[in-house]
C-alpha cells in the first residue's frame, strides 16, 4: 500500500483528497502543525503527522520513517479576505515553506512525486483574459506573492533536480466544507438561516464582483490527475466562465424559494480594495493533457452549497427542509 502525505486536511481540499485518496487503497498521513488537530472528519485510518512547516531536517526525518510515493501540498494561510492579514507568516507559510518541502525530497527521496496547490491571484492584474499557464503573473497582495514564489520555485526544482513536482494554478472552487470566512459559504449558511428564521438579513460588499469558481472534489481530481501523468507540469484549473456575487445570491435564495433582494444589503465597508481584476482561466491544457474537465456546474455548485446548510441545521431538530 503506496503512502501519501497531503498537508492542509482541515480544508475543504485536503479533506476531499484524503477520502479520495483512502478510497483508492492509498495510506494516507495527514501532516499538521504542532498542537492541531483535523476540523474536518477524516477516513478513521488516516494517520497524523507533525511538523511546524519550518524544521527542514525534521520533515526529512518524517519523509524516511513514512517513505511516501507522493507530497500533496495544500495548506496555505489565508480567510476569505485576509490577502493581508499577517504578510510575513502568509510568505513563510506559502512560499518558503514550499522550498523546504521540495529540499526535503530532494535531500531524503527524490522519487517522491510532489503536487502544489497554486492560487489564481498569482495572476493579480491580469494581461489577458482568460489566462494560461503562459499568461504573465502580477501578484497583488502578499498572498499571490507567496503563492508565486512557491510556484517558481517549483519549476526551478523541475529543472535543477529533476524531481516529478507540478503546480495546479486553482481558480475559485468551492464546496459545503469552504470555511466559513469565504463569501460563498457566508452566502449558503445565510440562506438556511434566514429559511429557518433565525437570521434576518445578509450583508455583503460588492456585489458585481466576478469569480470563476468551480466544485471543490472537481480540483482535487485534476491534482490526482497530475499526478499520475507521465511529466510534471503545471495547469490551469477552471471552469473557464464567471459569474457574480450577485448570480449566486440569486440562485441561492431562488433554490430556498426566496427572493435575495428582500434580505441582502451591501457595505461598502466589505468591499476587498485589493481584489483582482477579471481571473478567469483557460483550462485547455488540463483537458488535452489529463482528460480533465469540471462535472459540477455554477448552478449545481451553489444548490449544493444551500442543501449543506440547510441539512446541517434541520437535521438535529429533526425538521424537514
């Protein structure tokens, strides 16, 4: 049975990945900070790993005890809307951490397959839309410049060491396990509260804000994919459209048969001054090199969302929603 060590379980994409990743007869070691324990329910047989993401030798001591096939990096620090929240531990965290993971390999295994999980807001200030792997990056907030420093660093380990490490730039994806920070769950647990009649109304900044934003276990599939093929490379995952803040209150109280403009107010004060301009990704190379492409649609995305929360809060009452 190959072992797999994948970093950041208590997200929504590490959660999927490790079930995946059990199912498919993989032991899986879910690799945390010091003191932490998983939020999210994990496979019973996953086993926990610590490491302080700063140590080089001691990950190179976990890398020989465990001798996995595979090096899934999805941790990365970050809320919904803290692009700045603590800019030295966002570029410690997401981008010097990265080279030690891949020095690591280098040091102890380097056979061990490595995938990152790159961020869209590498892009920023977009040169061209909709954007390639070839598009220019132009960070925007210390978050997309940690995710970039990783990411090159990635292709520089490519070609100096040769080891098997790719990098999936992941545009907006989504899921009922999104933290609750990230505006699209803020949206879904709204919409269930105010069916249920324990909240009243929403408030939101702008609501012309466009993402391109896909079904979370959809990303976490084109990873897997990447990591079988044959050569490490990078990839563009996205839908390939967008659709605003707006669309989704819309299908989302529509979905609880309500009307989102009787309940959603709009704060300037929320409004993300950094945000990025129009990121929306060409997914070609996804699909024509791995088979690649998303099953779960915006419209689907977003009633899925709403069931979550809806189900999450009738369920202990024993209510019917």
């Amino acid at each position: 049975m190959a072992t797999v060590f994948v970093t950041g379980v208590s997200g929504q994409d590490g959660s999927y990945l490790a079930e995946q990743l059990h199912t498919d007869g993989y032991h899986v070691v879910a690799l945390l900070m010091h003191g932490r324990i998983p939020t999210l329910a994990l496979p019973p047989d996953v086993e926990v790993a610590h490491w302080d993401f700063v140590d080089g030798d001691a990950l190179c001591a976990l890398l020989r005890a465990h001798r996995p096939a595979q090096f899934h990096n999805l941790a990365a620090y970050s809320t919904g809307a803290g692009m700045y929240d603590d800019p030295a531990a966002i570029g410690e965290f997401n981008g010097i951490a990265v080279a030690r993971m891949l020095q690591a390999i280098v040091d102890t295994d380097p056979t061990i397959r490595f995938c990152q999980a790159s961020s869209s807001e590498m892009y920023g200030d977009p040169t061209q839309v909709p954007q390639t792997e070839d598009t220019a990056f132009r960070p925007l907030s210390p978050y997309g410049a940690a995710k970039l420093f990783a990411h090159t660093v990635i292709g520089a380990y490519r070609v100096r060491h040769n080891v098997f490490a790719c990098s999936l730039i992941l545009y907006n994806h989504e899921s009922p396990r999104r933290g609750s920070a990230f505006v699209t769950r803020k949206i879904a647990a709204a919409v269930a509260r105010i069916k249920l009649g324990t909240q009243y109304e929403l408030v939101l900044g702008s609501l012309e804000s466009r993402r391109d934003w896909g079904y979370a276990p959809d990303y976490v599939r084109a990873m897997r994919l990447a990591m079988g093929h044959r050569i490490p490379d990078d990839y563009v995952v996205a839908t390939g459209e967008t659709h605003s803040v707006r669309e989704f209150c819309e299908i989302a109280f529509a979905h609880a048969g309500l009307e989102y403009r009787d309940f959603v107010k709009v704060s300037q004060a929320l409004v993300r001054q950094d945000a990025p301009r129009l990121l929306m990704g060409d997914a070609t190379k996804a699909h024509t090199a791995l088979g690649w492409t998303p099953e779960v649609d915006f419209h689907t995305l977003v009633r899925i969302m709403v069931d979550a929360e809806l189900a999450a809060l009738t369920k202990p009452l024993g209510l019917i929603s």
